[in-house]
C-alpha cells in the first residue's frame, strides 16, 4: 500500500526548490515553477482529475472525485513545495533501518554533525522504525516534502481501492510558504471545497487549529551626526536612541523566555550607524486583544521617544501578518473532530495544542476556509539535523484516507 512512498519522497526532496524573499515573481523561485509541473504530470498520471496549474498563485490544484451516491462534505488537502532559508542544494538523503532510539547517528562522514537523543530526545520515539536524514551539508525538505508525498499516496491508494467510499477530494501543492506569502494568491473559490487540512505538522498525532496573531513592525530611527568631538548638545546617536527603544519593550517577553500561550517581542535585526538606523520586529500573541496591546506599546514608546525630541526621530511601520484561526475554525469544528476521530479509529494519540507559530491555514482560514494543520513528520526542520520517520510518514497517509472514509460515513 505505502511501496511507493518512500522512492516519491526521496525524489521530491533531491529536487532543490528553495524559495527566495528577495524575489518579486510567483513563485518566487523557477525551481518551484518546474517542481509544480512536474507534480502536475504526477497527478495526472495517477489518475486524478480537473488537474491545473495556477499561474497566478504558483499553486498546482486537482480534484479526486467522489465515488460514493451520499451528499457528504468536500476537503482538502495542502502542502506546500518550497523549502526554508538553509541550504538545499544537492540534498543527499540517508536512511538509517531499525533504529535502536538510544544511538547517536552521524550524518557527516566527518562526524562533525550528529543527531543525538542527549541533544534530540524524540529521537526516543523512534525505536524499531526506519529514519531519513541529511548528510549533514543541507536541510532534508521533509517541511514540507513529507506532506506533498503523503498526499500523492494517499490519493494513490484511493484511486487503487475504490471500495474505500469517499466525497469529493481536492488536493494543491502551494509555493512559497516559507517566506510567509504562499496563501496570499491562493484561489479559495477554485478550490471549492467546505474545509481543509494543511498537511504540514510535526511529530505523529499533531492536530492544529490555534495559532499565534503575527505582525511585523519596522522601525526606522533618523540620527544627527556630528564630529563626536563636538557633539555635546548636538548629536543624537540613532545606534543609542534604537537601544532606548528596544530597552523600553519588556525584558522577560521575548521568545526565549515564553512558552505555551504567552506572546512575545522578537528582535529579528538591527543594523546603522549614528546617523540612521533600523530594527525589525516580529509581533506574536494568541490572544487577539494582548496581540493590539503590544502593537499599540510600540507605538506609544515610538510616540514618546519623538516627544523627547519633539520632532519625528522615530518612525514605526507597523503590518499584520497573520491571525488565529481558532478565532474561525471554532465556530465549527467539523474539520477537528473528524481529525481526532480518524486518529482515534487508526490508534494514533491526538495531540492538540497550540502552535508558536503559525500556518498557511491561518490565512486560508480567514479567506473563508477553515483549514487545520495536521502532522507530517518533520524534526528538526529547517536545518541540518531535520529527520523524519518513514512509518510517521505511513501514518500520516493512512489518516488522510481514513479522513476520507469517516466523511463519507
């Protein structure tokens, strides 16, 4: 049933498609572009339908229709093809059998990178299964790889299997999520469907529906620079006055020292000289009202700092993100249940908590499509060390079938 799973992910992942911030094109990189028709002739090959690649949102969408006489719900499924900020040229797969779950494995020939239980202790719950990693030089790609190849065979065996009754099933494979703009073009209307899943979690049994709120501030901050030997009463050092107003944020509200729902302050750069300088922050809390109160501190210490000099010497440009989509999918949790409950049916622990982070689904859900996310396998992801579990990855096609079959039930 799953014979085709691993040759599938291993040729997606040997595939460099690493999306680029920088560029102004969609997707933003050509390897998306000839990924994305290559998965188009995959689909089309399998036998799906309705296959099409959308020009304008960089998304490949196909339709496995129904086989059952039953008015039941249309879903979903969605995975993204690019990989993150890390390098993923020349990826070279291994695969480590029979894992013992206590061995450190050594990706470099070197050995100068090891995935180690003492430093990665869910390598704990690997015991007795099949691990896929890097060699050390690049990310693995299984985030979100996994997902796309999870997708394809599941797809494949309902098409092999059609005593398993299903509805209407839509699957895309979307770029550019990792550089935070992937659900941005992304034709709801088209996809047509009543809910969906992102298949782009981690370990087994995640099952999400709350994210963080996000937003971005930029701030930019003008100095006066004059000859420091003559710059008493003169000079405003916009290298200190960035300092004053990073000091003004809470110490203790930053991601090192949040967890579970508290939201934070990050400081994701900070560079200039006396006479400008500039800081960018990212914004995250999942309560909506705590998320428009840490916006609103910014400005107020934007506001404050200007008054010291009264003149603008501070200048806050401030966007949202992303929202959470609990704030949406709560509203109906049709798409939950039946997640839990096909977990529940294949003996796989649900775990549902909310995500320090965020999903495409957050967006997708705001554009009217209520989209959790659901586990793919990835550890580790965006680095080197990222692994991923052959049976986590089984798992996870047998849920999208059996998602499938407890709809149309």
């Amino acid at each position: 049933m799953y014979e085709n799973l691993l040759p599938r992910f291993l040729r997606y992942v040997k595939t460099q498609t690493r999306s680029n911030p920088e560029s102004t094109t969609t997707p933003s990189t050509q390897t998306q572009v000839d990924f994305a028709h290559s998965l188009q002739q995959e689909l089309e090959d399998l036998g799906l339908e309705d296959i099409h690649y959308d020009s304008n949102s960089g998304y490949v969408v196909a339709t496995l229709p129904r086989n059952t006489t039953k008015e039941v719900p249309s879903i979903g499924f969605i995975a993204h093809m690019d990989t993150a900020d890390f390098n993923a040229e020349n990826v070279q797969p291994q695969i480590f059998e029979n894992y013992d779950g206590h061995s450190e494995i050594q990706l470099d020939k070197q050995g100068m990178y090891t995935l180690n239980p003492s430093e990665f202790p869910n390598l704990k719950n690997y015991q007795g299964e099949t691990l896929i990693t890097t060699d050390g030089s690049t990310l693995l790609g299984a985030d979100d790889k996994a997902g796309i190849a999870e997708i394809m065979t599941a797809m494949e065996i309902l098409l092999n299997q059609p005593e398993i009754l299903h509805g209407d099933i839509k699957v895309a494979f979307e770029p550019d999520e990792e550089i935070g703009v992937g659900a941005d073009k992304f034709d709801v209307a088209d996809f047509n469907v009543d809910f969906a899943y992102t298949m782009d979690g981690g370990p087994l049994g995640e099952l999400e529906y709350e994210t963080f709120n996000a937003a971005q501030a930029e701030i930019h901050i003008q100095g006066k620079n004059v000859h420091p030997g003559t710059a008493k009463d003169i000079m405003i050092n916009a290298l200190q006055l960035a300092i004053d107003f990073h000091n003004q944020l809470p110490a203790d509200e930053v991601p090192e020292k949040t967890e579970g729902t508290q939201g934070f302050y990050h400081l994701m750069d900070f560079n200039g000289n006396p006479e400008e300088a500039q800081l960018t922050y990212i914004i995250r809390d999942h309560d909506h009202e705590k998320f428009e109160q840490r916006k609103e501190q910014m400005m107020q210490i934007q506001n404050k700092l200007n008054e010291q000099f009264q003149q603008q010497r501070v200048f806050v440009n401030m966007y949202d993100q992303y929202y959470n989509m609990k704030e949406v999918i709560a509203k109906d949790m049709t798409s939950v249940e039946l997640a839990k409950n096909a977990m529940l049916d294949l003996a796989i622990a649900p775990i549902i908590a909310p995500v320090r982070g965020g999903t495409d689904g957050s967006k997708i859900s705001y554009m009217g499509l209520p989209t959790p996310n659901i586990f793919a396998g990835a550890e580790n992801m965006h680095g080197r060390f990222e692994y991923v579990s052959l049976q986590t990855m089984e798992k996870a096609a047998a849920l999208i079938v059996k998602i499938a079959e407890l709809n149309a039930k």
